[in-house]
C-alpha cells in the first residue's frame, strides 16, 4: 500500500502568482503613476522611447516599437515588410492562435508546418517542401521560452530569400548561441500580456529589429500612418504602446534576468525530481538557454494526471489543446486530422505544471511528489 501523500492547507499550488509578483512592485508602480499623473504625458511620451531604447539594447539589437499587444507586433511587422494579399507565410502548426491570426489579418495566408517531436517548435527539415513562389517570411515560434532551430531555418530563409520573423511572445532574454531572442532574424515581436515573462498591467508588445528603414515604418503604422502631426503617409493604426505600461516595463526589465533565472532553477529542480518517472520533460537543445515561460511534461494519460493533480490542489495548465489547423477559425485551410501529426500528438499529450519566478521550492517538490504518486498509483493497478 502506498501511503497518500501528506496534504496541508498550504498545499495549494497555483499554475502562475501574478499577485506574488505584483507584490515586490507596489511601491514603484505607485510612483510611476503619481508622476505621470503630474505629467499627463499618456500617449507616446517620453518612458515609451526610453524603454524602447532599453529593450532593444537588452535584446542587442538597434531599434524597438512599442505595440498595444504582441498580435500588434507580428501583424504590423508584416505589413511593414510587404506582406499581405496573395502572400503565403510559414509557422508553426503548434502555437498560440496569434501567429497564425497575425499573418490573416494582413491578408496573406498561413501555411503551417509541423513541429520538431523533440523540441516542440518547427521543424526546420519540413520548410522546404512548404514554400512556393507566394511564400514571402517565416515566423519560427520560441515555443515555451525555448528558441527555434535558428540556424537551419535561417538557412532555408537565405535560399529562398524570405524575411525570419521571430515571435518571442514567450521569449524575453532566452538565448541562442549567446545571443538573445529579438536579434537572431529581421525582426522579431514580443508580447507583455501580463503572464509572459516580462508582463505589462494590461496588454502591451513591442518589435525589435536592427533595421533603421523597418523601425521608420512600424513607427509610422502604429501612430494612423503619421510621420508628422496631422500628415498621413498610409493608412495606419492606432496600436501604440501606452506611457504608463512602459514605465512600469522599463522599471520591470531590470529584474528580468533575476526571474528568468529563479524560473530556470525551478525547471531543473523539476527535471531532477520528475526523473524515473513515465513523464517526458522539455528536451532543451546543447545551444540555446531558455526561459522557462511555461514547463511543459508530456504523458500518453495527459487527463487522468491532470486530474490527479487538481485533487491535490495543484492547476496546471495545457498549451495548447486543439491546433492551429483544427480550430474552427481555420477550417479554411483545408487540413483535417493526421495533417499534423506530431502538432496533434502534442495537444493531447502536454500539459504545463506550475511555473512562474515566486513558486516556492517546496512546491515544486510537492508536485513533483504527486506525479511520481500519480505514477506509481498506475503501475500498481
Ligand atoms: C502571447 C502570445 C502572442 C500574442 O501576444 P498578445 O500580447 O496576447 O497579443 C503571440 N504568440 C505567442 C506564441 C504568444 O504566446
């Protein structure tokens, strides 16, 4: 007979703490408010180029443009680059909506393609046999805070001349052969919904990119196509990053590097605690450093460890259930089940245990304990 594991009422485990976090932030974010509130200065004032000019230095890039999301960055980059009606555009089967909405919305049509089995993100061997004289970019997703394959798929881009847009919506400060997330293509978008790595008090993204001619126009299309006051070049939007989220980010971004790196031990204490078991935790490829957004196990009885899991107090999460091509939305691609095979393997089988910089120690070991309870409970039956 196994003895249950212990349970107290502080045995509860949420999937994230954004109150935690908050919490360290009080006092500065009080100040920021009551001094811009003297200035008034909401819209594009002075703490959004600030941080910009922050950003794209943490990032080792030249330039950095706000955005009211990240859905923002990736759209607005890609209609600064050209692309739209006619346009084919190459993701990843296995990501959040916003890559492939992002490419819709200008127009151009998403053609996906599946993941790597090991690393989750795309494949970069299957690139090739997806593009056709309409395909203009890639968006490789940093899924999970882990960094693409960048090298091959820069590669593939080279030879067929295409533009490499990051999303790094989970990505802030992960590495890639030492270099950050942001710089390793043309341009690359971040979002700071507040959960991401870097979180905003509300929605918020930004484009970073080291190509001065890019930088102009995104400028230009998130603030109605102005380059000066009342003189509209195109037709632009309204998707500026707000003065107050800026200021709270810029003052967030000095901890950053503290958080990603209490999110990187939490990770490894997962790994070691969670070995032996039948889980398969995140394969991280020899080059890349990444940031641990979410921590993603995967197990063929993905529901019943949930559940298991719920009865101890303990949220998780699944990132993400139905893909891309399968979602209504996307019925008009024309891609029915077996079209992705490893996208769809993964839907059913990942689920995200509780990560975020403020998790205690003690309860990654308690959730490491009820998986390997979870586990042992099977082979006895
Ligand atoms: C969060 C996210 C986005 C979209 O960012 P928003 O700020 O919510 O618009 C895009 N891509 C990925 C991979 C994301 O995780």
């Amino acid at each position: 007979m196994i003895r249950p594991i212990e349970r107290n009422v502080r045995d509860r485990v949420p999937f994230v703490d954004l109150a935690a976090q908050n919490a360290a932030h009080t006092d500065d974010v009080v100040e920021i408010l009551r001094s811009l509130s003297n200035s008034s200065d909401w819209i594009l004032g002075d703490e959004v180029s600030r941080f910009e000019a922050d950003y794209a230095e943490y990032c080792g890039a030249r330039f950095a443009i706000g955005t009211d999301s990240g859905l923002s960055a990736l759209e607005l980059t890609l209609r600064a680059l050209g692309v739209g009606e006619g346009d084919e555009v190459l993701t990843a089967a296995n990501t959040f909506i916003a890559t492939a909405l992002a490419i819709s919305h200008t127009g151009a049509k998403p053609v996906l393609v599946d993941a790597d089995p090991d690393r989750y993100t795309i494949d970069p061997n299957l690139l090739r046999d997806r593009i056709t004289p309409r395909t203009r970019a890639i968006i490789p997703v940093h899924l999970y805070g882990q960094p693409a394959a960048m090298e091959s798929i820069l590669a593939v881009a080279q030879e067929h001349d295409l533009f490499v847009i990051e999303d790094a919506c989970q990505a802030h400060g992960a590495r890639y052969e030492n270099r950050r997330t942001g710089a390793l293509g043309h341009a690359a978008a971040f979002s700071f919904y507040p959960s991401k790595n870097l979180g905003a008090y509300g929605d918020g993204g930004i484009v970073v990119t080291s190509d001065e001619g890019l930088a102009q126009k995104l400028r230009v299309l998130r603030n109605y196509g102005q380059e000066q006051k009342y003189l509209h070049a195109v037709k632009g939007y309204n998707r500026r990053l707000d003065t107050l989220h800026a200021a709270i980010l810029r003052m967030k971004l000095k901890r950053l590097d503290a958080c990603n790196a209490l999110r990187r031990e939490h990770a490894e204490a997962y790994n070691r605690l969670l070995e032996g078991t039948d889980l398969v935790v995140p394969t991280v490829a020899g080059n890349v450093e990444p940031v641990w957004h979410l921590y993603v196990v995967r197990t063929e009885r993905r529901d019943k460890l949930r559940a298991h899991l719920e009865e101890r107090g303990i949220q998780t999460g699944i990132h993400y259930p139905i893909p891309v091509h399968l979602q209504p939305a996307y019925c008009e691609l024309g891609c029915p089940l077996g079209s992705y095979p490893v996208s769809e393997m993964l839907a059913e089988q990942v689920l995200s245990l509780p990560m975020y910089p403020e998790l205690d120690p003690k309860s990654v070991e308690y959730v490491a304990k009820a998986v390997a309870e979870f586990f042992r409970i099977g082979e006895e039956r």
